[in-house]
C-alpha cells in the first residue's frame, strides 16, 4: 500500500472527525439570548407600545426553553463514535483471526495475540459506550446532561 492510496482514506477520516467535532460545537445559548432579551425589555420605556408584546415573545421563548429541557434525547454522535469503535476492534479482531490462524497460533505469534487483545478490548468497549450513550436523558443545547434534582430521573 502506498502513501497515494492511504491519502483520501486520512482525508476523508479528517473530514468526517471535523463533521463530528463541529455537530457538538453549540450553535447558540438560549440562555444568553434570553438574559439579553430581559435587559433589553427592562430598558424599554413603559410607554411604548410593543412593550408588551415583546414580554409575551420573552415569555414563550421561557416556555419553549423549559419544554426543551424536559425532553429526553439521545446522543447520537457519541453513539455513532462508540459504534465506530466497536467496529475497529471488531476488524482487529478478524484481521488477527485472518492473519494469525487460530486462537491456539496466536499464543506462538505475540503480535497476533496482541492484535487479537486490542480488538476484543475495543469491541467490548465500543459496546458497552454504546449502550451507555443510546440512553435518552435531559439534554441542553449543546448536547450534554442536565443534572438537576427537579427533573425526573430516566434511570
């Protein structure tokens, strides 16, 4: 195998890895949109006219904020990582099995069986991240856990 044909396979990992990284980056924080929205509303004069309506707008904006927080949602990406994983010990696995012969070979080969002990490691790994990350629980934004005492617990 030569470096030309291993150069998409490394581009295309990079790309999918940067597809990955910037689908955790948030996009916005309603929070601070929302305590921006407050102080603007605060500043409003009392006379003007759509004073009120945009207190009604800052007040859905809350009940859509809450609502989201109380929904439980899986973490996909993290699933699609571990699943990734999993797959990579997995081909370990088989390519110590292809290469190295049977299990009684690989302990005359320490490579193989080094091989054979990452790729059990990784796919066990892989899947047991897996189950973990496919659990829905209360998510913000960006995609990580809310622990708050007030919210019910999805264990």
């Amino acid at each position: 195998m030569t470096l030309s044909d291993v150069t998409p396979i490394v581009v295309g990992l990079l790309a999918l890895a940067g597809a990955l990284w910037q689908g955790r980056r948030p996009r916005f924080d309603t929070r601070d949109r929302l305590r921006r929205d407050l102080d603007l509303l605060a500043a409003m004069p009392d006379d003007l006219a759509v004073k009120a309506a945009y207190a009604q707008h800052i007040s859905e904006a809350f009940d859509d904020l809450i609502r989201q927080e109380d929904k439980l949602t899986r973490n996909m990406s993290a699933v699609f990582v571990d699943l990734s994983i999993a797959s990579l010990g997995g081909w370990l696995t088989w390519l110590a099995w292809k290469e190295g012969g049977s299990f009684r070979e690989l302990e005359n080969d320490m490579r193989w069986g080094l091989t054979a002990s990452l790729g059990h490691f990784l796919l066990v790994a892989g899947i047991v991240a897996a189950l973990v990350h496919v659990r829905k629980r209360h998510r913000d934004e960006g995609g990580r856990t809310i622990v708050r005492e007030d919210l019910p617990r999805s264990d």
